[in-house]
C-alpha cells in the first residue's frame, strides 16, 4: 500500500487531498495544530487515515510524525500543505514585528524543510515524489502578502534545490486560488464564493503524481496541459 504524509489535512486543500487518496488505496498520516478539528475532519475515513495533531513548526511534532511514517515503513508523498498567512488582518511589511516575520517562516519555509530532512532518506528509498504547495504570491507582489509570499518563493526554492541535489522527484505547485477558510481570512468581509472549491485541483495533483515530469514549479490548471507531462 502507498504511504503519504499531508500536513493541514484538517481542512481547504489538505483534507480534499486526503480524502482523495484514500478513496485510491493509499494509507495517509496527516496533522492539523487543532486536535479536535483534524479527529473530526477525518473521522468517518477509518483506519486509513493516521491523524497526529501538533504545529509543524515543533520539532516534536516533526520527530512524532516521522516516526509514524517510519512504522509504516515507506513514503510515497510527501506534502507540505500546511502555512499560515501571518497576523491578521494582514498588513504592510513595514507594519509587521520581526517575531512576526519570524512565526510565517518557521511555518512556511523552515518548517517543511525540517521534516523533508528528517524523512529524506525513506521518501528516496520509496522512490517517493516530493509536493510542496506554493502561492502565485511566490513570484507576484500583493500588498500586505509580503510575508507570506517571501515565504512560499522560499519554499519554492528550497524544493526544487532539493530536487537538484538529491534526484528526487519534486514539485512547487500553485493551486490557484480556492474558496477556503486561509483565501477567506485574506478577504475579510468578502464573497469568494466564486472561487473553485479545493476539491477540483484535487485531480491535477494526483495526475501529477502519478506522471512525475521533470522537477519545477507548476500551476495547476496548467497540469491538464500535455507539454506540462514532458
């Protein structure tokens, strides 16, 4: 049975993307900081699904959920779901604290480079693809995103570094907007009932996993486009 490790799978993205591959036979371990919120978010999904509350940003949550994955005995996804967009109401950089700043990297970048680390050696040994999921805030310039968007260009870089040194099939994908409570909290008071549901990227990125093309930084709605395979 294939093993993958999802973190935020409480919830947008992350839980779409759970249920999805256990509907395809895989055995998911996945983590939300909110215990009570992931237990019911994946409650009715059975043993297929290992939840193991904590902030990824702990390293005691990283060492808890590696060893989860070690038990099972191989890794065949790894995915970096989980973020935050900072303070909110977000604001301008030059409004936000260093230890603010500081809170949106661990999260973002630092976070998901830490537990790549700590797992690399079984998602190598399972010939695993690596998945971190990424913003077009990464390579545009939003007022009142910078931190975040700093953070998402970090994790771009750091994955398909990863990708380079180690020979590993790696991608930074961008979803594309949703309508989740994260798309939400940036657009206080606004209808984003127009936005796709998290659901329908869902197929791109099991198509993607499943094609492996070559290492980069991908959108979803390209993902359906062949040259996006080669």
């Amino acid at each position: 049975m294939s093993v993958a490790l999802v973190t935020g799978g409480s919830a947008g993205l992350g839980l779409a993307l759970t249920r999805a591959l256990v509907t395809d036979g895989w055995q998911v371990v996945t983590d939300a900081r909110h215990a009570a919120a992931l237990e019911r978010a994946v409650a009715d999904l059975g043993e297929a699904v290992v939840p193991v509350p904590g902030d990824v940003s702990d390293p005691t949550h990283r060492a808890d959920l590696a060893a989860v994955v070690r038990r099972l005995g191989r890794l065949d996804l790894l995915v970096h779901g989980a973020s935050t967009l900072g303070p909110l109401p977000m604001r301008p950089l030059r409004a936000l604290e260093p230890e603010e700043l500081d809170r949106v990297w661990s999260v973002n970048a630092a976070a998901p480079m830490a537990l790549t680390r700590e797992l690399l050696p079984v998602l190598v040994e399972s010939r695993g693809v690596l998945l971190s999921i990424s913003s077009d805030a990464a390579v545009e310039h939003y007022e009142t995103w910078g931190a975040y968007a700093a953070t998402k260009a970090a994790l771009d870089h750091l994955t398909l570094t990863l990708a380079a040194e180690e020979g590993i099939a790696a991608y930074a994908v961008d979803p594309g907007d949703m309508r989740t409570a994260m798309h939400q909290d940036a657009f206080p008071g606004e209808d984003i009932s127009d936005r796709p549901l998290p659901e329908t990227v869902v197929p791109a990125l099991l198509e993607l996993v499943r094609r492996r093309p070559r290492a980069g930084r991908l959108r979803a709605s390209d993902l359906a486009r062949p040259e996006a395979a080669r």
